[in-house]
C-alpha cells in the first residue's frame, strides 16, 4: 500500500480510498463515528489489503483510459474509466491522508 485518504468523495459520496500499485481500492460504508487515522489503522490490522480487495471495488490503473488532475490542493481528480464510467474524486481542505504522501502519490500514479 502506497498511501490512503479518508472521507475523500467519490461522485459526491465519502469513500475511504486506499492507494495501492495496482490502483485505487475504494471503501465505501465506513464506520464514520470513528476517527478516519483511528479507522483505517483498526481496518488495516484486522484484515489484510487481499481481502479488502474482495469486499471492496477496486478500480485499476490499467482500468483507466484517462486522468485528468483538476487541482492538487485540495485534490480533484476526474477519471475516465475504459468501460465507460466516470469518477470524480475530491479531497477537502483537511481530507486525513494516511502518510503525508498519499495524494502525491495518488498524482504520480494517475501521471504515469
């Protein structure tokens, strides 16, 4: 895992996403009462990202025909996807990243 935003919206529903090599692991329906650094440190021990990969969508890189980086800060991000759908992902102004890195690493990723 290359890093994780908490609370970032994906077509205007809150999400926990998860940066990984392979693309972006998207969680929806989290625990909300919990605090996001709280949760996905807990989600992360319990359970492993191969199984997190089978209970959630996860939307692959290669899966991704265009990226279109709106703003970095606070991040927007556009994502047409091979098949057809569109994502739009934004972070607020104090989305909680799981490593100081993850939307750097998010827009390197996309910019490949």
């Amino acid at each position: 895992m290359l890093g994780g935003l908490a609370n970032l919206k994906v077509n205007d529903v809150p999400h926990d996403v998860l940066v990984l090599p392979a693309g972006l692991l998207l969680l929806r329906d989290q625990d909300r009462s919990v605090s996001a650094f709280k949760r996905l440190d807990q989600l992360l021990a319990a359970v492993t990202v191969d199984e997190l990969v089978r209970r959630h969508r996860l939307v692959r890189f290669e899966d991704v025909a265009r990226s279109r980086i709106l703003r970095r800060t606070p991040l927007r991000v556009e994502l047409d996807l091979v098949d057809g759908q569109q994502l739009r992902l934004a972070a607020g102004w104090t989305t909680p990243l799981l490593t100081k890195d993850s939307d750097r690493h998010l827009c390197d990723l996309l910019t490949e």
